[in-house]
C-alpha cells in the first residue's frame, strides 16, 4: 500500500520537488500551498506522513504543528518539518512544537528520503502498477 503524504509549502519549486521525489518513491501524495487549508485538508486525507514548510504566509508552520498536536484527529500523524532559515533555536522551537524530524533547506534528497522513510516506513510496494 502506498504512503499517503501530504506536503504543506507555498515555494512551488520546492512542492514540485517534494511531490516528485515522494512520487518516484511510490508515495500517494496531496500538496497544500495555503497554510490556511492545510488542517482541513489532513483530516479529510488523513495522511501518514506530514512534510511541513515552517515559513507560511498566514499561518506559520509551527503554529499548524500545534495545531496538529492538539487535534485527535492528528495528533499521532508524524510531522517533517522543513525550513530555509537555520538560527539557532530555530530547530528547538520546530521540535518544541511537535515535529518529529526536521530538515534544513536546501535539502538533499538522499537525506530527505531517508528522514521520509525513517518516519514513515516504505513509501511504497517498490513498483509502479500500470494504469
Ligand atoms: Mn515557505
């Protein structure tokens, strides 16, 4: 069964290379681009996995982490953070949140995979069907 993920950035050069290195890997993958769709769409999709931008317009991503936690419907979804800016104590207030993982950007995709597949196991069967 593929791993449902959901990626929540507004960059759309980076959603498109987060959807496509999730995608190549068997993931089933919703994108969210405004942060302000973001919680009702994880409760209809219920992903298994959450990649989270940090820096939203509207409503930042630790903010939708916190959210997240104290939703029941959410809380025990793993979350991926991913932010551009690395300051110190940026990365403590990610986790203080709730994040479970947190990948600085620019990203490499082998360490991006691997923090994926560590939080959320296999993407996918390793093949893709026809059709
Ligand atoms: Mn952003």
């Amino acid at each position: 069964m593929a791993k449902k993920v959901l990626i929540v950035e507004d960059n759309e050069l980076n959603l498109r290379l987060f959807r496509d290195l999730l995608e190549a890997h068997g993931a089933e993958v919703r994108t969210i681009r405004d942060a302000r769709d973001a919680l009702e769409a994880m409760r209809a999709f219920l992903p298994q996995l959450v990649i989270m931008d940090i820096q939203l317009p509207h409503i930042s991503g630790v903010d939708l982490i916190k959210a997240m936690k104290a939703d029941p419907a959410l809380d025990s979804v793993p979350v991926m953070a991913v932010t551009a800016y690395a300051g110190k104590g940026d990365e403590g207030r990610v986790r203080e949140a709730g994040a479970d993982a947190y990948v600085s950007k620019p990203i490499s995709v082998s360490r991006f995979v691997l923090a994926v597949e560590g939080l959320a196991g296999p993407l996918g069967d390793g093949f893709k069907r026809a059709g």
